[in-house]
C-alpha cells in the first residue's frame, strides 16, 4: 500500500460511508419495525445511543493518533503508541464499569452485568480500531480506511438484522451491536500490518500524546452528546413524556441525524489532515462550506415540515407521530450539529484543542441544562435541540476567525 491523492481519498471515504450509512439506517428503519413494541424499540435505542456516545468520545483518540502519525522511511523503534492503546483500554473498562451501574438499571433493567460486559467487548474493540485507523489515516492509507469502515459496518448490519428478525432478547442484541468493532479491527489488521509498522512515526511522547488525546476525547464525549447522546438523554431526563412520544422522537431523530451527521463524523481524520494543509485559506473553506450547509439545512426542514410526519408513520407502522414543526426543528437541530463537525477538525487542524473542545462542551452542558428545565417538555426539547449547537458553533467560528486574525498579524500584513 501506499499514500493516495485527497481526491481518491474522499472518493474512498465516501463510498464506504455510504455503505455504513445504508446498512445502518437499515438497522434503524427495522428497528421499531420488528420490536415488540414503544418500550424495547426505547430500550435499544438507549442501549445504541449509549454505545456510540462511547464511540464518538473515543473517536478523539482516532483524531489525535492521526494528527500525530507521520510518514517515515526509517523511524527510531518506539513503544509509544503499543503503550498508549494499553492505556487507553484500561482507562475505557474502568469507564465501562462506572458507566454499566450508572445508567445500566435504566438501559438494561436487571441486566447490568451484561450491559457492562456487551458495552465493554464493543469499546475495546473500538479503541483498536481508533488507534489503527488514526495511524493508516496518517499515512493517508484510504484505501486501507475504507475496508475498515466497510467491514465494520456489514458485520453490524448482518449479526443486529439477524437478532431482530429472530427476535433476540435485548441482551443479546446488544452484543450484536458490539462485537463487530472487534471483527473488524482484527481483519484489517491483519491485511495491513506488514505494510503499516515501521513506516511511520509520532510527532509527540507519550505523555503529550496521553494529554492531547484526554483534551480530543473530552471534546469528542460533548460532541458524542450532541450527535449520539439524546436516545439516552430523553430516555433517562424525559419522565413526563408519554412513551408512545418519547418513542416517536427518538425515532425522528435518530432518522433525521444520521444522514446529515454521520458522513461528516466519518470524515472528521480526513478533514483534519486537509485543514492541517490549508494554512490562511482555512477560513475561507470554512465558510464556503458553512454557507452550502446553511441553504441544505433550509431545504430539508421544508421537505421534513411536508413529508417527515408520513415517514415516520410509515416506517413505524403507524405506531408514532410527530408534528411537522418537531420534525423541521429536529433537522435544523442535526444540521447546526453537523456544521460544528466541519468547524471543529478546522481548528483540530491547527492545533487549537482548547477552542474545539470549549464549543462542543458549551453545547453538551448547555443540551443537558435545557433538558433539566422546569418547563413543559415540548417547549424544553426544542430549546435543548437548537440553542446548544447553535451557540456552539458560533465558539468555534470565532475561534477560526481569531486564529486566521492572528496568523495574518504574525506575518506582519
């Protein structure tokens, strides 16, 4: 293998996003459709939203091995990064055990050790895939990234597809959803690793890689709120909503997230290592992708104010509605969280940790503080679903906009 122009990359990406994406929306359109009824479609979908709001935080371990590996004919023998990922899956079964008896009795009612023991096969699988994923898309190894992505996906799709259809209890639905990070991870790995040792090497110790990588991840755990996280918000914060409701919702948004952020979450290692590259033009590229993003948004909360209601009917069978204006207020909510996954890896790319990790967690407490509100629920959600990434992206567009400012004054312009 070798490294691949941006171009091919992106191509790569894409198509095995579009793969992923397909094959999970497939899981989450059978979902409400093969479950018994409101309560276990809630229940895997807290399960789900727990699991990769673990995923997404960890996806800032991905982040920062990317921006830290760096091609190399004849790097100096290192145990660095071998040490890292020891570290960090340490770190991740101790967090797996807090997290199973904090929310498992609300996830998994009387299963918590299965929930702990599910939650940890999938996060440690994840970890190595974070890690060796960082490391091919350092040396701009697409091709390599891709297959991961792809593997991944087809084993989820086939081993959940299977637990529905054949009616699995929720525990073992939860390993299905789990295990596939580890199959994935071992199958790459094994296609890659002649050809990835000793062709790269980190641009940092071990200490500043464990410091960057904490910084990355807690951003990465806020901006798992916004993205993944609101399954698992609504469903422990919303006790005076209805269940058939609750359950209509988290349906519609997990419907209506996924196309619009999920690609861009695929794509955060790759729009790093562009941004990296951009040097003063950074802020223009932001922009212009912010403004194409603007008119997309616009353009789907009308067509979801005129057909989302008859969607989400269908696809549940009947069994949930949402108002036209929920549902708009849902995509406008996921398109201002996918603008933030353009904004943040601009600054992740010029090394501005503390902005990108101010404007995810601004928005993260800000989603939980307006869901605690002694308000009525409706009113309450749409508060928590707008104003957060809203006031987050502004953060980390002024952030962008003060770097640009201070790289031009540095040149004495």
């Amino acid at each position: 293998m070798r490294a691949e122009s941006a171009a091919t990359g992106l191509r790569k990406i894409l198509i095995a996003t579009a793969v992923a994406g397909v094959l999970g929306y497939a899981i989450q359109i059978l979902a409400p459709a093969l479950l018994p009824d409101g309560a276990a479609y809630v229940t895997f979908s807290m399960y789900w939203s727990t699991l990769y709001l673990c995923v997404a935080a960890l996806s800032g371990v991905q982040q920062e091995v990317t921006r830290a590996a760096q091609p190399a004919t004849d790097p100096q023998p290192s145990t660095v990064l071998r040490t890292f990922t020891l570290i960090a899956i340490g770190v991740v079964l101790v967090a797996t055990a807090a997290l199973a008896l904090l929310v498992g009795p609300i996830v998994l009612p009387g299963g918590t050790g299965v929930l702990a023991a599910a939650l940890g096969a999938g996060l440690i699988g994840y970890v190595l895939i974070a890690v060796w994923a960082g490391v091919l898309y350092g040396l701009q190894l697409w091709s390599a990234v891709a297959w991961l992505t792809i593997v991944d996906a087809v084993c989820r799709g086939a081993l959940v597809g299977v637990a529905l259809v054949a009616g699995w209890s929720p525990e073992w639905i939860a390993f299905a959803v789990s295990l596939p990070f580890g199959v994935a991870f071992l199958l790459v790995w094994l296609r890659t690793r002649g050809t990835v040792v000793g062709a790269f090497r980190l641009d940092v110790r071990l200490g500043r890689l464990l410091a960057n990588a904490a910084g990355t991840v807690t951003a990465a755990a806020a901006m798992g709120v916004m993205m993944n996280g609101m399954p698992l918000l609504l469903g422990a914060m919303a006790h005076d909503a209805d269940e058939v409701l609750l359950a209509g919702l988290i349906l519609t948004i997990t419907l209506t997230r996924a196309p619009l952020v999920v690609p861009l979450l695929a794509l955060q290692s790759y729009l790093i290592s562009i941004f990296r590259e951009a040097g003063r033009a950074v802020m223009r590229r932001v922009l212009g992708v912010l403004g194409i993003a603007a008119v997309a948004v616009v353009l789907l909360a009308a067509a979801a104010w005129a057909i989302g209601p008859w969607v989400i009917e269908v696809i549940s069978s009947g069994r949930y509605t949402v108002t036209p204006a929920m549902i708009a207020t849902i995509t406008v909510s996921a398109g201002l969280v996918a603008m933030m996954c353009v904004t943040g890896p601009a600054l992740l790319g010029r090394n501005r940790h503390v902005p990108y990790t101010a404007g995810w967690v601004v928005a993260a407490v800000l989603t939980i503080v307006a869901l605690a509100l002694p308000i009525a629920f409706e009113p309450r959600l749409v508060l928590a679903l707008v104003a957060p990434p809203a006031i987050g992206l502004c953060v980390h567009v002024i952030a962008v906009s003060r770097h640009r400012e201070d790289a031009v004054a540095s040149t004495g312009r």
